[in-house]
C-alpha cells in the first residue's frame, strides 16, 4: 500500500506561476511511474505529467514546454512546477503512482487559474 499526499494547490492569476507537490508514503523499490493528472469539471480526467523510477519524464502536448516534473528521492517526493498558467488549467490536480500492477491515487489538489 501507498498513500500519496498532495499539496500546493491554490488560485494564481493567468501566466503566474505555482508548485504542486506530492509525497508518498514510503519508499519504492520497484519500478514505477509517477505522475500528475488532473480534472476539471465536467471533463474527464487527463495526463499532465509523468516521472519513472529510471528518471525519465513525460507531458502532455498542452502543458509541454511549461510544466516542469521532478522528484527528490530521499524525501519521497514528487514536484511540478507550472508556470504560464491559463484558465483552461484550471482543475484538481491529482498525484497517481504506478507500480507493480497497482495504482494509487491522492486525494487531489485544486489549482484555479483566474483573474
């Protein structure tokens, strides 16, 4: 089991900037992938990002170029950083966690792109 945290959510103004943070319970000795989703009202819920184990990362083509994801290993932690928001990023960002045929959700944090 796994237990994932997310944090950092909040509202920020159109081409600010914001940092979401996720951070597991424990530490992985398996391989997995770890990743940022999010959802917005009425839509489904969408790939932002991913970090493996082995470090290689993955975007969206919408967030490419201005969505940043990385880790700290010895923190258990997961990071993105989001700069140029828009409004259409507007939605709860979920943390997720593949490994080992699971796959573990956060609770979600809400990140509101607004004037």
């Amino acid at each position: 089991q796994v237990q994932l945290v997310e944090s950092g959510g909040g509202l920020v103004q159109p081409g600010g900037s914001l940092s979401v943070t996720c951070t597991k319970s424990r530490l992985l000795t398996s391989s997995y992938t770890w990743g940022w989703y999010r959802q917005a009202p009425g839509k489904q819920r969408e790939l932002v990002a991913t970090i493996t184990s082995s470090g290689r990362t993955n975007y969206a083509d919408f967030v490419r170029g201005r969505f940043t994801i990385s880790r700290d290993i010895a923190k258990n932690t997961m990071y993105l950083q989001m700069n140029s928001l828009k409004p259409e990023d507007t939605a709860v960002y979920y943390c997720n966690i593949a490994t080992s045929g699971y796959n573990y959700w956060g609770q979600g944090t809400q990140v509101t792109v607004s004037s």
